[in-house]
C-alpha cells in the first residue's frame, strides 16, 4: 500500500457510486448498472477505467453535457443487425444495452452486430464481452475517443486509444478475455498519474515537440502499440476500430470528438460496435469451451506458466475481493469533495 493510500471494500463503494449517481438524477436502475461496472473494473485491476472515473462522469453529469435519463432506442436493421442510439447517456448504461441486443440478435441468428451512436465513455470494454462469454457466446467490443495518440511517423495527436475486448467461454472457469488499447497505455493512466504527481512509463508518451516523456504533466500524445518502430500495429488497428465506431454509425472521428476531460458542457457523441457470435453454430461448437480450458491448462504447463488473458485480472479480483480496492490520496480527495458537494456519506 503506499502512502496515504485507502483501501474500501467494494460493496460500501458501490454504494457509494450509487448514492451519489442518483443525487445527480440517474436512474436508480442505470446508478446500479454503472456502479457496479467500474467497481468490478477496479477490482480487475484495471484503476485506468475503475471507480477514479466516476468523478469524471459526475462532473458531466452536472455540466450537462451527458443526459442523466435517456431515451435510449433500438433499431433492428436486419436478420442480424442493430443500430443503437444513446441519446447522450451514459456510456455504459448505453453500451451494456447494446451488448445484451447482439447477444439476444446472436441466440436468434447465430451472430449479432450492433452498433451505437451518440453516447459517451463506455469504460472498461471487457465488460461487455466477458458479459457475452459468460453466457457460452463469444463477445467482441470496439470504441473510440477523442484525438489523444499519435499515428505511426507523426507526433500530434489524433486518433483515440480505441480499445479492442475479444472474449471466449471457458469451461469450469471465467471467461479467457483480451481487453486492449491500441496505445502503448490507456490516457486515463496518464491522468491518473497527473493527479497523484506521479511518473509514466518510459516510451509510451511523448510531449508537444515529439519526444520521449516519463512526465505526465507534459505527456502530450500517446504513441500507437509498437512504439516507436514497430507502432504502424497498433495505428492501424486504431484506425480499424475508428473506422468502426465513427463513421459506420453516423458519429464524429478523432480530431471532431470533443475532448474527454475539457469542454464539459460539449456532448462527446461516441459510438461502439458490440459483435456477438454463437459457437453452437460451428462444428466446433458443442466443445469450445472445453476446449479453452484444455489449451489454457496445457499452456500453463509450458516452461514460465504462461497465463491466458484475462487470468491477471481475475487474480487481482481474488486479492482485492479481501483486501479492498485502493484509492490513492488524489482520488480521495476528489471522491470527499463530490460526496460533500452532493451529501452522500464517505464509504467506510
């Protein structure tokens, strides 16, 4: 634990996050949906897309520019396809909507793709993937942002870290499931490192004039996965899920985003693509998910113990589930500062 740090077990802090949620006129039904997301978030691990970002959201919340109550709508263009429109809502109340219309679309027809448009920061993409494999599917899920990496050979920002979650039933155990940014880094890491005064890694950021920064205060630009020689990779997939979530579903591409952590009262319009498939249509089908579990045992039998993905994340869901989840004294301070501005208790 390092100094200063809290740590709160997730039940009071999910309360917490709902408490606060519906004194900002969220639903009682979507606070519970979001607050549970990114405590689940934090107890993977994952403090990048955890419960640190729901001050973010409550500041949108009171700036306007993400409506508390939407009127979320679905449109079945086909057999096997949707469109959802998020009316301003938040990001992952929308997005897990949209995951359990492909997986409903994917039962009916074997694969379900649904796309979203104006909606805003979905979190953690892993959730709505692993939320398909938990169900015996096969889940993958795409986002954008705003302009905050550097494509391969320039170094101004523009496109978004857009992450990339693929997940698969695994038999007898949670589902095996890749949850990546495109970027070296997520930029919430750097802002979380902004908040506590605290370093970056070397080589996954540079500043205003294109060079190599460990500062997170003049981190200016992420670089694309590969770095500096080999980040024409993780561009490109970038630019394949900008492709996605953009412009095949009406809403605005890297540079025309609005800016995730300024313009508060500027709606960020976002989109997502959820696809969904059912392994029961394939020959292979009936013994998938046993399958997995035989490759992740022989894999863990090979020199080193390789890990299947998502193993991590379960691994620090064990620990957290007994010591708590750490919140570092920056966050703390902003988490007593929202519960005194909206008269919700401090979680013990």
């Amino acid at each position: 634990m390092s100094h200063g740090e809290l740590r709160i077990a997730a039940a009071p802090l999910t309360a917490w996050a709902v408490d606060c949620l519906q004194r900002s006129r969220v639903p009682e039904a979507d606070a519970r949906c979001l607050a549970e997301s990114l405590v689940q978030t934090s107890l993977w691990g994952i403090d990048s897309h955890g419960i640190a970002r729901l001050t973010h959201y409550l500041n949108r919340l009171a700036h306007g520019s993400i409506n508390p109550a939407p009127a979320i709508s679905v449109t079945r263009s086909g057999n096997a396809t949707a469109q959802v429109a998020g009316d301003r809502g938040l990001g992952i109340v929308v997005a897990h909507r949209a995951n359990a219309v492909a997986m409903e679309i994917a039962r009916e027809h074997g694969i379900g793709a649904v796309g979203v448009t104006d909606s805003s920061h979905c979190g953690a993409v892993g959730l709505y993937s692993r939320a398909a494999a938990r169900e015996g599917l096969i889940g993958f899920a795409f986002t954008h942002s705003d302009k905050i990496a550097a494509p391969h050979g320039g170094h101004r920002p523009f496109l978004g870290t857009n992450p990339i979650s693929m997940a698969f039933p695994r038999e007898g155990s949670e589902p095996v499931c890749l949850d990546m940014a495109t970027t070296s880094i997520p930029w919430n890491r750097v802002m979380n490192a902004r908040r506590e005064g605290a370093p970056i890694a070397p080589g996954v950021a540079i500043d205003q004039d294109g060079h190599d920064t460990t500062d997170a205060q003049t981190a200016h630009a992420l670089r694309p996965l590969g770095g500096l020689e080999y980040g024409h990779k993780g561009y490109g997939l970038a630019l394949a899920v900008e492709l996605l979530c953009g412009p095949l579903h009406g809403n605005p591409w890297g540079p025309l985003i609005g800016p995730m952590y300024a313009e508060l009262e500027r709606p960020r319009h976002l989109g997502a693509f959820f696809v969904v498939l059912d392994p029961m249509r394939f020959v292979g089908g009936a013994a998938f998910a046993a399958t997995v579990e035989s490759i992740a045992r022989t894999l863990a039998a090979e020199p080193g113990a390789p890990r299947m993905p998502g193993d991590p994340e379960l691994e620090a869901q064990a620990r957290r589930r007994v010591q708590g989840i750490p919140i570092e004294p920056g966050l703390a301070m902003e988490m007593r500062s929202w519960s005194a501005r909206l008269g919700v208790a401090f979680p013990a």
